[in-house]
C-alpha cells in the first residue's frame, strides 16, 4: 500500500502549512485509528484508514484555502496541534470519520475541523465542535438535512431588504434543496437525544408568523401556502412535527454546515466567536 500521506498530497496536491498539518494529522491519526480498532477485523482497519484518508483530503483541501485566504495565520495553522483540546477535537473528527464511508459526513467533519482552527480555544465554535463531531457520527442523511431545512426555516434571514415577492423567491432558493423530505417523529425523539434539537410537542410555533418575522414581517402568506413550496412546508410544519421544535448550538452549527453543502454556499460562523 502506498504512503497515505503521498495519497492525500496528490489527491489535494496540497503544500505549505497546509501539507506539513495533514502529514502531522496523519501522523497522530494513524496511532489514533490503529488504537481504536486495535480488536477488529483486519478489513475493518482498512477501510477504517481508507475513510480517514478521505476526510483528510478533503481537509487539506479546505486548509489550503484558508492560508490562501489569509483568514487564519501560518503560524494558527502551524502550531493547532499543539493545543490539548484542538488536537481532541481532531482526534474525535478523524475517530467519526474512519466509521464511515460517507463523502457527506467527511466534508462536514472537515469544515468542522476547519472551522476550529480559525476559533479561540474558549470559543462557542470551540465548545460545541466536539459535541458536534459526535452528533454527525450518530446521525444519518435524513436527519442531516433536518438540521439543515430546520436553519433555515428557523434562524437565517436575508442580508437585503426585500419586498414580499423577493422574500418569497429567497425561501424558495433556500428551501428548494429541502424538498420532499420525510421526517419522523423518531428522526426528532433521535436528534433531540444527540442535544441537536428541542422537541416539546405541547408547544407550537406559527409557520405564518415565523416566516413573517424573518422579513421584518413582509410576507405573502396568501400567496406563498399555494405554492408548491408552501403546500410543502406547511405538511412538514404541521403534520411532521417540525412546528414544536428549536434547534440547540450543536443544531446550528451543523444545519448550517449541511445547507452549505447542499447550496453550495459559505456562510461565515459570525456570532460564534
């Protein structure tokens, strides 16, 4: 089997502080992996490194952008390892990852990893990322883009001030990627279970009202419950529970981290410092 490390350089052709911190991930993730699997089946301990190598491509990728960026310093990138609960928090994200062959978690993880670099070790990014790392391990796709249709229903507003036909094609830009998904209750009782939401069922939430306060109370809710989104999100809202549910700063984090991967956008942890 060829070097791992060389595999990860040349699948992100990677360089910089960003290819001397996967080699030293590598390093101490090996050790990590081969501890952790150390009684199970000699395939399972491959395909456990073959997951860890994935996160870790795409990881050096996301680093390589950041010192590109200059977001962070070579020095931040330089030196993360070197502090106790960074070096925890890589460890749990390269643990969650080699249980999986999920390009999805690998990316969410990684984004996790990322993220952590750019925060201050008291930060609530810092505190809730190894919280989070569990969480997106226990979870599955489904329950993921819950997280991710619950942020953007719940919590992220526009940057503009739009009329009430903008606000409408916005939601639809939002909530499109969301379309058609089937959620159960035991999908909340889980996730609730993983602290990623709250889920009290004598409490409800006017679906009318909370779209209505995320545009400064601009919106056609006559014309909206007709549309094919809005026939949507009101089955989902009143028939699937989600009217009766939060989401906690694990919830956040990740159902932002997931509408990013699904949209295809980049949304700055601000507030999380």
């Amino acid at each position: 089997m060829p070097d791992p490390v060389s595999w990860i350089a040349l699948g992100a052709a990677i360089g910089g502080a960003a290819g001397k911190f996967v080699e030293r991930a590598w390093d101490s993730g090996e050790k990590w992996i081969s501890s952790y699997f150390a009684n199970h089946h000699e395939k399972a301990k491959a395909r456990a490194k073959e997951n860890t190598i994935s996160f870790l491509n795409d990881l050096a990728m996301r680093i390589e952008s950041l010192e590109e960026s200059k977001r962070v310093t070579v020095e931040q990138i330089s030196s993360a390892q070197e502090h106790p609960d960074f070096s925890v928090a890589l460890q749990k994200a390269m643990i969650s990852a080699s249980q999986t062959e999920s390009k999805e978690k690998h990316q969410l993880l990684s984004r996790l990893v990322t993220e952590r670099i750019k925060a201050t070790p008291e930060s609530l990014i810092a505190l809730a990322s190894k919280l989070a790392c569990d969480a997106i391990s226990y979870t599955n796709s489904n329950q993921l883009k819950t997280l991710g249709l619950l942020i953007n229903l719940l919590y992220v507003i526009s940057d503009q001030d739009l009329t009430e036909e903008q606000y409408i094609e916005w939601l639809q830009l939002r909530i499109n990627p969301f379309m058609g998904l089937q959620i159960r209750v035991i999908d909340l009782d889980h996730l609730e279970s993983l602290s990623c939401l709250n889920f009290i069922p004598s409490i409800t939430h006017d679906l009318k009202k909370t779209l209505a306060e995320k545009n400064k109370g601009k919106f056609n809710y006559a014309i909206f419950k007709v549309t094919p989104l809005g026939k949507f999100l009101t089955d989902i809202w009143e028939n699937q529970h989600l009217r009766s549910t939060t989401l906690t700063s694990i919830g956040k984090i990740i159902g932002v981290m997931v509408t990013d991967q699904i949209a295809g956008t980049a949304t700055k942890m601000d507030g999380w410092e």
